[in-house]
DNA sequence: ACATTAAGTGATT
DNA sequence: AATCACTTAATGT
C-alpha cells in the first residue's frame, strides 16, 4: 500500500530486467502504482474492466476461468513474479469486461500500469513489445500444454504438473493448500486427489502436512 | 474437553 | 475416477 517512487525503480531493475529502455523505466516509475494483496484476495473478477495492467513483483496469482453453463471454475494458469496477465492486455486494449478472475494465492505485491499507456508503449518501446508477447507466448504454451494434459492423460500426471507449475510460480517447493482446493482447481474429487498424493509421498516425491504439500527433488 | 475441519479408507458404481 | 459412508487425525475455542 505504501508508495514510494524510489522502491519501484530498486524493484523494477532486480525483477524485470527484460524492461531495459531507460526511458520506458522512468514512464513506469511516474505512473505505477505499488499495490499489495493479501492470500486469497481476488484481484480482478469476471465481468469487471481491466484498468490496470499487473506487473508482478512477489507472490502468485492464480487465473480461473468460469464455466459458463455450470457455476465451475476452470484453472488456467499461474503466475509468478517477472510476469504479466497476458489477458489483460487483449481485454483491455479492446475495451472488453474480464473473462477471467485472477486471485492472489499469497500475499503479493504488484506494479499496476493504467492501460491507457499500453498502446503507446506498444509501439513506442521494443523492450515492452517483446515482455509482453513473451508473457503471452509462455502462457499460452502452458495452456496448450495443460489441456494436452486434460485430454490424454489421467490425474496422476496432472497433479504431478499442477504441483509442479505451483512450486514454478510461487519459487516454493511448500505449497499451501488442502487436498480439497487442489481437486477442486483440477476438478476432481477429494478423496482421488489425497489417494494420489498419498502415492507419491510413498515414492517420496512429495512430503505431506496439514494444509501443506511440499514438493521435494 | 469439545467441536470443527482436514485427511485416510473401503466399498460401490 | 466419482460418490458415499465412515474413521482417524489435527486444530481451534
């Protein structure tokens, strides 16, 4: 909630130094806004407009997306610090309401840029271009990756790369969360999801706690 | 100590 | 792999 110009350049140069134009960094110091979530809050909501685009600097964020003829909530991916919504540039820049939520798994910390800059920026800095259409392509990867998952594989390596993406996002081999949230982002059923993970605590890929799962290796 | 919530288990479909 | 019914374990009040 504090804002103080002079963290967000420190913050800026340790956690994105793909962003290199000096002057693009000083646009972004001007008109960033330092904000902070805390675990479990929902940053942005489906049906809201986007007026911010999130530059995130700690934390994780989880995007959903929700099934529009049963009230379920679809998984789509995480993201960790260093990256961007990439859906928020492609609602925003064409005026749209969110088809997404994104949520803070963590306390987390952001740099918001009011989009009203993306456009301009787009065109006027070769660095923005490239970290936005890198974002966009990793995510986009990851999307096609996990629904290859959903389509031929069974729970067993979907939990494995849930886990696994989760550990990704947050840098954390200690994932905070019961058996009951992670079926529910995979969609299945608790009790499969304890089974499973009852299985690769046996095989030692995993240790188990209350509310925790820590992934090891 | 008691109530509540999370996790483990077996049987059934 | 889902659901049910039930047990056991951990935690909060």
């Amino acid at each position: 909630m504090v804002t103080e110009t002079g963290d967000i350049e420190k913050i800026l140069q340790k956690n994105y130094p793909q962003i290199a134009e000096r002057a693009l960094q000083e646009e972004i110091i001007e008109v960033g806004k330092l904000m902070h979530f805390r675990a479990g809050e929902v940053i942005m909501d489906y049906g809201s407009y986007i007026k911010l685009v999130p530059l995130i600097i700690n934390g994780s964020i989880k995007v959903t997306r929700e099934d529009e003829s049963e009230g379920r909530e679809i998984l789509l991916y995480f993201l960790g610090p260093g990256e961007t919504c990439s859906m928020s540039f492609t609602c925003c820049m064409m005026n749209k309401k969110s088809e997404i939520r994104t949520e803070a798994m963590e306390d987390t910390t952001l740099i918001g840029i009011p989009i009203r800059y993306m456009d301009s920026w787009m065109t006027k800095y070769q660095s923005w271009k490239n970290f936005v259409m890198q974002t966009y392509d990793s995510k986009m990867i990851e999307l096609v990756k996990t629904l290859d998952s959903v389509a031929f594989e069974g729970m067993d390596a979907r939990l494995k790369k849930y886990l696994q993406s989760r550990k990704g996002s947050t840098g954390s081999p200690v994932i905070k969360a019961t058996h009951q949230e992670i079926a529910n982002d995979l969609n299945a059923s608790r009790e499969a999801i304890s089974r499973l993970l009852k299985k690769l605590e046996n095989m030692g890929e995993v240790k188990l706690g209350r509310n925790q799962v820590t992934v090891l290796g």
